[in-house]
C-alpha cells in the first residue's frame, strides 16, 4: 500500500496485479485511489477453478501456490461492483488465442 500510495501521489497510474478476492482487500485500494483523485478500475476475471489448478500445477518453487490456497481463495472471491466505490469494472476472458477479451461489465457476450 505505501508503494501504491506513493505512486499516485507522485500522479502516476497503478495496477494492481494481484487476487483481492474481496471487499476487505479491495477497500483501501478504492480508498486510496479516490484520495488521490484516481479513477478507479476492477477486472473480474469469472473463477476457473480447473484451468487455475492446471496453471499453478505448472508452477515451480515458490511461484506454486498450495492447491488449499486457491481452493480457499475460490470460497472469498466476490464479484466487484460499481456500488464498492469502483469507477468501473470490467469483465475479462481468455479470448482462446492467447490474448484476452475484456468488455464492460453486464455486457451482452460478456
């Protein structure tokens, strides 16, 4: 948080590219976002709880997350909206080409 914090003092942009599965991770994100008049953007990224295990599976050392991790990040993971304080959200699929399809939230074909 003081990196990202720093960032957006300093007016640049921030990604934030980790799993904040809910409301508790993602609040003082939004928060500091908005104090430092940043728009604020979640991508939500449906659960695919095999293809995760597969990806993590192919992991080495300490890039490997234990399997009881995901599976107990799969049970926090909630879905963010525009009503967390998020300017917007955006959903994101694999696109089977390697790249990815994002679209606005609520999207039809989202």
């Amino acid at each position: 948080m003081r990196l990202v914090r720093q960032a957006l003092a300093d007016g640049r942009s921030v990604a934030v590219d980790n799993t904040n599965p809910s409301p508790e991770e993602w609040r003082p994100l939004v928060a500091a976002g908005h104090a430092h008049g940043a728009r604020v953007v979640a991508c939500w990224f449906p659960p695919d709880l095999a293809g995760s295990l597969r990806r993590n599976a192919a992991r080495t050392g300490r890039d490997r997350v234990p399997d009881v991790g995901v599976h107990a990040t799969l049970k926090r993971l909630r879905r963010p909206s525009p009503a967390d304080g998020f300017d917007a959200v955006y959903d994101v699929r694999f696109d089977g080409r390697g790249g990815f399809d994002v679209r606005p939230a609520g999207r039809a074909g989202a």
